[in-house]
C-alpha cells in the first residue's frame, strides 16, 4: 500500500523536472558531461561553461526540494541516465551559436571564471564594463592593485570625458534586483541605468574635473538574495598619458655652457619636474616648465659624445605596457658633442655675495678647483673678458679642501648680476677662466608704507584685522631677500620690483593673536612692525533696542519710522543693548561710542524736560573674533532707564505729550560722521474727563408738571463732571462735543425781587457742543439735558446756549 503512492509521486517529479528542463536544458543531468567534453567546451569559452553550470545548480537546487517530498525508502537509480547523458551531448553542441550571441551584445566581453567572481565582485554581478572612446575595461580582467587596493584603470584625454557603463548580472537574463547608480561629486549621470536586450545594464556619465579629482569610485547599490541593500564601490584612476616632443636627439654643447633645450606634448602637467639640478653621466640638468612645454637645462662638464638618460617619471601613476602601475614613462636618451670652451668655467658655492662699500670686509667663497690656480695669490674679477672691464671683485686663493675645491677671500668693489653677463678671472691682464654670480647690497629695509584702497601711501603702520592692504618696502638689495610679515598672508609682486623697492599685498587675519606684526629679513627680525589696532567705525544701530512696554523694538527698524502712540500708562522707558550684533565675521566695528538725547514735550509742543546721557561705550559680544581683545573696562551695556535721568517722569504725563528720543554715535570716537536715529512717542488718550463751571443763558427751561415749551431764564451757573473725546485725526484735538453730569443753578445771577423770578438747583445730565476752535478764550455753547429740580420736585429739560471762559 505505502508504495504504490510512492511511486505515483516519483513520476510526477519527474515530469516536472522535464518542465523545468525545457526552459534550459533538456536533463537535469547535463552536468554529467565527461571531463573531455568539459576541457574542450572551456576552450572555446570558460564564460559559457560558468553560465552552464551556474544554471545547473539552479535546477540541482530544485530537484533536491522535489526529492525531499519521496518517501525515503525509495532511492532507485533512474534508468534514464544514458538517456539524459546522450540529450546533454546534443546540447552542448548547439550552445556554440547561442554563446555567440550573446557575445556580440557585449562586443569582446567574456564572463570570468566563478573564482574570480568570488573574489572581486559581490553577489548578483558578475562584471562591470567601462568605455571612453575607442577602449573598453573590464574590471575583473583590466583592475591593478595600487597601495594595496584594486583600481579599474583607464587612460584618458579630456579634462570631462564621457565614459559608457555596462554591469552583467551574474545569471544571464536575470536582472539585479534594485541596481541604482549612486550620484558623485566627480562626475554627472546622463542616462537612466537601463536593462538592456535582457542581458546588461547601461548608462553613461561624464567625468566633472579629471584634472583634479582624487578617490573617485563608481558606488552600485542593489538588494542580495536576503534583500539587503549591499553598496559595491569600484575604484577609478584615470591617468594621463604624456606625449612628448622635440626637434632633435643631438645637441651640440661647449663645456661649462648652460643650454635651454624646449620640450612640447600633450599631458605635460603629469611629468615630475626636477627644478634642483641633477647630474647623471657628466651632465648637469633641471627639468621645469608650465602647461605643455617643459624646458630642459643642461651643463656638460667634460667634453667629448655624452649621452644623458634622461628618466622621464609622472607625478601620478599611469598603466605600463605591462600592465604594472608605475610613476615611470620612459627613457630620453639625449646625446651631446661637449667641445672644449675657450675658457674653463669654475662653479663656485655661492650665488650671491654681499657688497661691501667700505671695501674694507671680505668673506669667504668656493670655486672648483684648476690646475691653472695658485695658491696664496690674488686674481682680479672682471665684467669683460678683454681688457679694459670694470673691476669688479678680487679673490686671494688661501687653500684646497678635501672635496677638491678651492678656499679663497673675497672682496667686491661694485654690483653684478648673472643676467647681466658672465665675470672673467683674471691673472693682471690675462684672462684665465669664467665664472658668474650675484654681488647685491647686503639687504637692509629702511623704510616700509602701507596703502589702503582709496588712499594715499602713509608711514602709519597702524592696520587693522581682517583688512587687505599694500606694502611698499623701501632699502638695499632686497631682490634677492626673503621678507615675510608674521602671522599674516602676504603675495608678492613679481612685477614691481627692484633691488631697492618691494611690493606685497599683506591680508591681516581676524583672528590675528598679536597687537604687532613683526617683519622679518631672511628669517631675522628687524626694527619694523604693523601695529594692530581695533576698528573705531560707527555700525548700525540695530543692536539700541527700546521698550516702552512688553516689546524691545529696534531704534532703526519700521517701528519708530512714525510717531507712535502708546494709550497705557508708560511706567518706564529703557534702552537696551544687543552688543552681538555689532561685529560678524564679515565686517568688525569695533567699539561703540553713543550718546542718548531725551526731550519730553507736552500737548502744546512746549519743552518740559531735556536730558543728555553721554559716554555710553558698547564692546561687542563673545561672538566677536575680537572679542578677548577689546577690554571692558570702559563698557557700560546695561539698560538704561530714563526716568532715572527725567525730571518729568513718564508716567507722569498728560495726555498727547511727546518723548523723543535720538540716539547717535559720538562724533568724536570716529574718523567718519556716525549714525543718528530717532523716535517719537506720543502719551495717547481716547476720552478727557475734567471738572467744568459754565454760566448758561437764555436756556430754554420745560419744567414736565406745567404745560407749554417753557420759559428762558437768566443767567445760571452749572458744575458738571464731563467726559471729552479726542479726535483720532488731529494729534490733541478733542471732538465737538462734550457729556457731562451735575449741578446747575437756575437764574443763579437773576437778584429781581419779582415773584415770576424762579431760582432752583438741579440735578441734571448735560450734551454741550462747542465751537471746534478750542483755543479761543471767550466761546458760546449749546446745552441739551434732562434733571430734577430739587426745590420744585419736578423733572425738567433744558436746551439753550451758554458762556464757557478759559483761562
């Protein structure tokens, strides 16, 4: 019973293999193949038979799942073997044309062998290929190490060349799950990264600065079979390979003469130079240029045919024939026909000797040594090989030394220069051998001045941090001299320039940690400095801020650029200050030097109050670069608070009055006029309430018992409490009309002993409306009310006009 449901299962496995099968191979034992067919298969292509056995494992892989599912008892050998062996040589003769194909997507790519893919790419691809122009690289066959790293190198001409790049998946038709190219710095990407014909991935980018760049790398990112995201970095070195030209190998050379040899190609920047001189087979040579011309000196000193190998080495490394990483390119072999000069030229160990105007000092110096020199005797140093020159310095031989040279003193008797020809030794008036150097001033500054962008040169040296300037230096042999100015960066002119005038551009550091810059003359101190001295310049005044309530507002911002009006009462006003505002790394201004003016006017614009605060320094705020180095001795940053200052307090003042404040730089701290800012603040009221006696006349009086519109009465007297309003249209005006509440006495001033007289005192509620002209002392209101009269225990309404004086 158990087995015949094994058996049932053993062929349904196997047709399902045969399924599999069919999108391959045909067997699942095509890795049965002999080791003959195998070796000859690798000869035609070791790619193919990666791809063959990399897609066996595949289906390996699923048989074994299939089998698992058997019943372990049944383990029969498979009579099809021979079968499945026969179908695997069949097919191996019919992957040639299929190989080919492939092949010709890719041009000459060929998949590496599995070992090397282990070694030198992460899972899912097999290879990177890198085109630029006419070459194409491949990583796993074209990568060299270098300082113990593998780098793809490859060799180009242009400074932003275009590069195509193609990534082979490790199984052929199967694309790399999430495979991005990620951005860089040293180059730009042109193309999306694309599967392309089923096979490889391509996209193209080009190079930002080849020149220049270092460490570039192409980074791939794609997700492993455990869908982690793994980031493969390819090593890129692009070299530069120079070409060199010149017009011939043979040269023609007197001994002791120095001949310029030019030397012109393309990718010149990469060739070492070598400015000190060299020797190499009785050759003397440097090799110095810029751009793509190098310029090769040459000093023979011996004659006859001499060859100098000249070994030409780059400055970055560069892909031999071999294909080893080297810095060396090749060899020149440059040939000389050195002829015997008509003078012998002697080198001596100085290039510069100082001249001595007194003649009276002499110094010690170096030649090569001849036979035709004698020892303990004096030769004269000419500027013309015939008779006649200038004397120009005298030697008196003393001794050999152990290196062959000869030991004699000095003395100069007038300046020379190498540009301005060769010297000649001289025995009296025979001349016996050339020679050439500097006689120069001894170097001495005596007098330097600084200018500053629309100026005049000064002897001030006063400087300032973080400013530019430009130095003149002023006294003896200075071409040649060495001055620097400590702690500060400084150019030279190379155009402007004698031996007794320099020219530098000296930038002084913001942070500069000293009060003086000393200057130096070949490494020795001297009497001259710059004296460092903090900025006195007058800065904005957004660091004065003022509160008059719960808010600091900025003396110089769209706040006080009107008059501002303020309806509460004002307790204090303070000026506070914001000393990191001052200086940035930008612009320093150094200390601030204000003085503060208050004046206090009341409703009419008469001065009741006038104040000057003065003296009032702000350092700037430990943000400042300069801050360590101000002192604070004399700063004063706390708030200031002016009704310590007013004799009229503000909360003290009536309704409209004006507080003005200006805060300005003291002009006297400053070089230039300084920075004023005021503002004005206005003590606002919605409403007036006062207590006023008019006499009304002629009111209309309707007592509301009797019938009729009423009668007139006399001249009457009122108290009332009134309630005014201002105009918020005219700064202190009040509006036209008026309420109030109080007392008035009828016919108050009406002494006639008539009966019809009715004189009472009345609780009334008045609307007045006056004439708009508040000014006038004399005016005429009108009066509408209603009360209760208290004598006649009646209510009443009264309407009329009156008399209000002012006084």
């Amino acid at each position: 019973m158990k087995k015949s449901f094994i058996l049932p299962g053993l062929f349904l496995a196997l047709f399902v293999i045969n399924i599999i099968d069919t999108q391959g191979v045909n067997n699942l034992n095509i890795y049965s193949i002999s080791t003959e067919e195998k070796a000859d298969t690798n000869n035609v292509n070791n790619s193919k038979d990666f791809e063959k056995k990399e897609h066996l494992e595949q289906k390996q892989e699923v048989s074994d799942e299939i089998n698992d599912t058997i019943d372990v008892e049944v383990q029969k050998p498979r009579e099809a073997d021979a079968k499945d062996d026969k179908t695997t040589e069949t097919e191996e003769k019919e992957e040639p044309e299929e190989q080919k194909e492939a092949e010709e997507k890719l041009g000459d790519y060929k998949k590496p062998d599995k070992e090397h893919i282990d070694k030198l790419i992460e899972n899912s691809i097999s290879d990177i290929a890198f085109k630029i122009e006419d070459e194409i690289y491949y990583y796993l066959r074209d990568n060299l190490t270098y300082e113990d790293e593998n780098y793809l190198f490859f060799k180009v001409e242009d400074n932003q060349t275009i590069a195509e790049v193609r990534v082979m998946p490790e199984k052929d038709g199967m694309p790399i799950p999430g495979l991005i190219l990620l951005p860089s710095g040293d180059f730009d990407i042109l193309d999306s990264l694309v599967f392309v014909n089923n096979d490889h991935y391509r996209t193209r980018i080009r190079f930002n600065n080849l020149f220049e760049s270092e460490y570039s790398s192409l980074i791939l990112s794609y997700y492993d079979a455990g869908k982690n995201r793994i980031n493969k970095e390819v090593k890129l070195q692009p070299y530069f390979l120079p070409e060199i030209e010149y017009e011939k190998d043979y040269f023609e050379l007197f001994r002791g003469e120095e001949k310029n040899i030019e030397i012109t190609g393309w990718n010149l920047f990469n060739v070492k130079q070598y400015p000190d001189w060299q020797s190499s087979n009785n050759i003397d040579y440097t090799l110095t240029g810029r751009g793509n011309i190098l310029r090769l000196s040459v000093r023979a000193n011996r004659t006859g045919e001499l060859v100098l190998p000249l070994e030409i080495f780059t400055n970055y490394p560069i892909v031999s024939e071999e294909k080893e990483v080297t810095n060396f390119f090749k060899t020149l072999n440059l040939e000389f026909n050195v002829k015997p000069s008509r003078l012998q030229y002697v080198n001596t160990d100085k290039d510069v000797v100082y001249f001595e105007p007194d003649r009276r000092r002499s110094e010690e110096i170096q030649f090569d040594y001849h036979t035709g020199f004698e020892l303990r005797k004096s030769y004269r140093i000419e500027d013309r090989q015939e008779d006649g020159g200038t004397l120009i310095a005298e030697i008196h031989t003393k001794s050999i030394t152990s290196d062959n040279k000869l030991l004699a003193d000095i003395r100069t008797y007038d300046l020379h220069r190498v540009t301005d020809g060769y010297l000649y030794i001289k025995d009296g008036s025979k001349t016996m051998f050339m020679t050439n150097f500097n006689i120069v001033n001894r170097p001495d500054i005596s007098k330097i001045e600084i200018l500053r962008e629309g100026g005049d040169w000064t002897s001030n040296l006063n400087v300032y941090p973080g400013e530019k300037i430009e130095v003149k230096v002023e006294g003896n042999g200075l071409l040649d001299a060495n001055i620097s100015f400590d702690g500060c960066m400084q150019r030279k002119d190379s155009i402007r320039q004698s031996d007794n005038v320099l020219f530098y551009e000296v930038t002084i550091p913001v942070d500069i940690p000293r009060r003086n810059v000393m200057v130096f003359l070949n490494r020795e101190i001297t009497q001259h400095e710059l004296r460092v001295r903090e900025y006195k310049r007058p800065a904005d005044l957004d660091f004065v801020k003022i509160n008059y309530g719960t808010i600091d507002y900025p003396i110089n911002g769209s706040h006080f650029r009107q008059p501002v009006f303020y309806d509460n009462t004002i307790r204090d006003i303070n000026i506070i200050f914001d000393p990191e505002k001052i200086d940035n790394n930008n612009r320093l201004h150094g200390k601030q030097y204000l003085n503060i003016e208050v004046r206090i006017l009341d409703e009419n614009n008469k001065l009741v109050d006038f104040q000057t605060i003065s003296n009032i320094v702000v350092c700037p705020g430990e943000s400042s670069p300069r801050y360590a180095f101000y002192g604070d001795s004399d700063c004063n940053q706390q708030t200031i608070r002016l009704n310590d200052h007013l004799l009229r307090k503000t909360y003290n003042l009536d309704a409209f009055s004006q507080i003005i404040i200006t805060v300005k730089h003291n002009d006297n701290q400053y070089n230039t006029t300084g920075k004023s800012y005021k503002a004005t603040i206005f003590v606002e009221r919605k409403i007036a309430f006062d207590i006023m006696v008019s006499f009304p006349a002629g009111l209309l009086v309707k007592e509301f018992s009797q019938s009729g519109i009423g009668n007139l009465s006399g001249i009457s007297t009122s108290v009332l409490a009134e309630i005014s309003f201002y105009d918020p249209n005219r700064i202190g005006a009040k509006r036209p009309y008026k309420f109030g509440a109080g007392f008035i006495a009828l016919n108050a001033f009406n002494f006639s002993e008539s009966e019809n007289v009715k004189r009472d005192i009345g609780l009334v509620g008045i609307a007045v409306v006056e004439p708009v002209r508040g000014s006038a002392k004399f005016s005429v209101p009108i009066y509408f009310g209603l009360g209760y009269l208290l004598k006649e225990s009646d209510f009443f309404a009264i309407f009329g006009p009156g008399i209000r004086l002012h006084f």
